[in-house]
C-alpha cells in the first residue's frame, strides 16, 4: 500500500508545486489528483488484464483455465472484477490523500454523472483490457514489450497531468478519445472541475459506452479465434511460443 499510494503521490507533488509556481488555476492541482487516481486503472489493465493469461501460460495455469467449463470470458470477467477492486482501495487512497494534501477544490456539478462516466470508463478500460490479454498471449514473447510500449505515451494522449483540450490540437483531441482513459478523465474534469473538454460530457458519455461495446465484442472474437487457432496448432498452452 506504501509503495502504490506513496509514490503516485510524490509524482502529484511534483507537478502540483510546478503548477503552483507558474500561477495555474487551483483546478489544475485537481486535474492532476485525478490524473495520478486514474492511472492506476490502466496501470492494472495493463499489467493485471493484458499480460495476465501469458504469466498464466508461463506459471501452469492456462490449462486448468481451458480445461474449466467456465468460458474464457467468464475468466477473464473475474480477473476484470478482482483487479478493479484492488485498483479502486488504491485510486481512492491516492485521491484522498491528494485532495487533503494539496486543499484542491471540488465542487462536482452532478454526483449521477460522475457515477455513471466512471462506471462507463472502467467498462470500457476493462474490455479493452481483455482484448490485450489475447493478443499479447497470441504474441508471446513480446507481450512484455508491448505493455511498456503502451505505458508512456498514453500518459501524453490521455493527458494524465494536462488538460488534453488545452495542449492538443482539435484533430489530436478528438483521435486521442478513442483512448477511454482519455474520453473518461476528460468528462470527469468537467463534471468535478469545470474545466473546458473536448466534447460535452453527455457526448463522452455516448463515447465510452460505444466503446466499451466495441472493445467487450472484440474481446469476444479474438478470444474465440485464439482458441481456434490453438486447436488448429496446438501450441496455446506451450511456453515460449
């Protein structure tokens, strides 16, 4: 608990007293705590979703997963489940300890729009967090590349320090929504915050719940292709391919 809430807010720390110092509204502080809350979501969905069933393949577990009646979805659910939950003690420890750290201001303009955009968000980051647990299994070996290739710069796209309206380009904006995270925070800063976004928020809103279809059904597909193809190589459950 020290190493994830502790650390997080060091990094807050840092561009708090940087705002502070170049005379930024005190909402920036704030856009800053949700930032480093947030992060931690895709920071599971990354590591505990997308690299998950290949560290099963690795550890001996795979096969008692494909040999279960429960279907690969239903796995994959109950990892979603259990990651968000932890995810959640942490993103709140990170947001409580920030917002009484630093006084940052909160006057949320809808508790029921709040409510249903982070639902809608953690929806969306989960499915697409199952549709890497596929690919980086079909990949293999590179899964492990792939989850620090996905880690940095969706810090920059989703505007994890930044309002991504006020940096980015429209056309910029407007591609780097497609990022739930992206789509999520910036919903969630106007409803907390109201700063300007990319859209309205009942846009976003219509967004992530289109995405958050789109990534469960991939998921879907490729999970189902996935075991097509291990039946047609049989190499699904072998390490190190």
């Amino acid at each position: 608990m020290l190493q994830e809430t502790l650390l997080p807010v060091l990094s807050v720390s840092a561009f708090a007293y940087s705002y502070r110092a170049m005379g930024a509204p005190e909402e920036y502080t704030g856009l800053v705590v949700l930032g480093a809350a947030m992060t931690t979501f895709w920071m599971n969905v990354l590591w505990g979703m997308g690299a998950a069933l290949y560290w099963e393949r690795d550890s001996g577990n795979l096969e008692l997963y494909i040999m279960s009646p429960a279907p690969m979805m239903g796995i994959l659910t109950g990892m979603a489940l259990g990651g968000m939950t932890t995810t959640v003690v942490r993103a709140v420890a990170i947001t409580v300890t920030g917002v009484l750290l630093f006084d940052v201001p909160i006057h949320p303009r809808s508790w029921w729009e709040l409510v249903v955009v982070f639902g809608l968000t953690l929806t969306a980051l989960y499915g697409l967090g199952m549709m890497f647990a596929s690919v980086f299994l079909r990949w293999g070996r590179e899964a492990w590349h792939l989850v620090n290739l996905f880690q940095e710069p969706i810090y920059l796209l989703t505007g994890t320090n930044f309002p991504v309206s006020a940096i980015f380009p429209k056309a910029v904006a407007v591609v780097a929504s497609v990022i739930p995270l992206t789509a999520g925070m910036d919903a969630m800063r106007q409803i907390l915050f109201g700063t300007p976004g990319v859209f309205e928020v009942w846009v976003e809103m219509l967004l992530l719940a289109g995405l958050s279809v789109a990534f469960v059904f991939a998921a879907r597909q490729l999970l189902r292709n996935l075991e097509r193809r291990a039946k047609e190589e049989g190499k699904l459950t072998v390490r190190w391919q």
